[in-house]
C-alpha cells in the first residue's frame, strides 16, 4: 500500500468540511483570550530617586568603632518601607479624609525600594492603576520619608545639644564647689596661721 501525501487542496477539503468546529473553537478561543485580558488590571511604575548624604561626625566615629549599627542605606529603606511613613504618604494623598488601616496598607504594598551599587542612592519604586497615581505615591513616600527623616535629625541634634548643656551645667557646679571649698580651705589656714 502505498503512502498518500496529503498537499494543501485536501488540507483545506478537510477544513471546510468542518467548518462550522474549527469556527466554534476559534471564537471560544477568542472569547477566552478577551475574558482574560480583561479581568487583568494594569499597573503603572513610577521610579524616585534620593541621594543619602552621608554626615559623620566625631560621636558617630567614635560611636562605630564600639557599636556597628549597619549599613545606613539598608536601616533607611527599612524606614521607607515603614508603617509610619506608608500612614503620612497615605494622610496626605486622601487629604482631608482620613485613611482606614485598609488604605495604608494597600500604599505599603505598592512601596519597594532598591539600593544602587556602589552608590548612596536609594530607587523608590511605586505601583498604582494610572501613571499619575503611580507618581502621585512616589512623590507622597518620599516626601514622608524626608519629612520624618529630618524631624528625627533634628530631635537628634537637640537631644545632642541638650546632653552637652547639661555637661557643661554640671562641670560649673563642680568647678564652684571645688572653687568655694579651695576658697573656705585657703581662708581657714591663713586665719589659723595668724597672717
């Protein structure tokens, strides 16, 4: 018997035989595909970047030879990624409503922050359903992180000030003590001595 080769007459024979199938799984196909890409939402990328100026002063040296506290970059993506900035960023994108637990969590989500090698630049990712609403939570984290950033080195830089002061106080009134016992010392030899 011998071997038949189908050519392309009899492969189209074939399919308007059954036309009325392949046109069913067609538009099934179809219609699935539709249904899909439907139910998919789409997400947008914003991208910010800030530079981490590094400030070292003589306490901070001294401090990081006894005490490693981490990579700054790493401890300032933590905060970035905090519930507290993701409850300011949130405050400020709903104002003057105020945001439910839901809201800020949804924001916290969209949050990722990536470290740029060799660099001290932070990448503040952010996903939202438009590309407005994706710069929107961008701009509204990473002006959370630098408000809450800088209140925290203000206070630092007080409670440093304070400290100093308060060094400083108690090294006067030492120095007046030991200075008025000198003085009560000296003045009891020199009257005992009868010059």
């Amino acid at each position: 018997m011998a071997k038949e080769e189908l050519i392309f007459s009899d492969y189209m024979a074939i399919i308007l035989r059954r036309k009325w199938f392949v046109l069913a799984i067609t538009l099934l196909v179809a219609a699935g595909t539709y249904w899909r890409a439907s139910q998919e939402v789409m997400q947008f990328k914003s991208k910010t970047r800030i530079k981490i100026q590094r400030q070292v002063t003589f306490a901070e040296m001294f401090d990081s030879v006894l005490t490693s506290s981490g990579d700054p970059l790493k401890n300032y993506s933590f905060e970035i990624t905090s519930s507290v900035v993701a409850s300011n960023a949130a405050a400020f994108l709903l104002s003057p409503a105020q945001p439910t637990p839901e809201d800020i969590m949804a924001l916290r989500a969209s949050v990722q922050v990536a470290i740029i090698e060799s660099t001290d630049i932070l990448e503040i990712s952010t996903l939202g359903p438009s590309p407005l609403e994706a710069r929107r939570r961008g701009e509204a984290i990473t002006s959370a992180f630098i408000t809450m950033h800088d209140k925290m080195m203000r206070q630092n830089a007080m409670d440093v000030y304070q400290s100093i002061r308060d060094s400083r106080d108690a090294m006067i009134n030492s120095l007046k003590e030991r200075e008025a016992a000198l003085v009560q010392s000296l003045g009891s030899r020199i009257i005992g001595s009868g010059e």
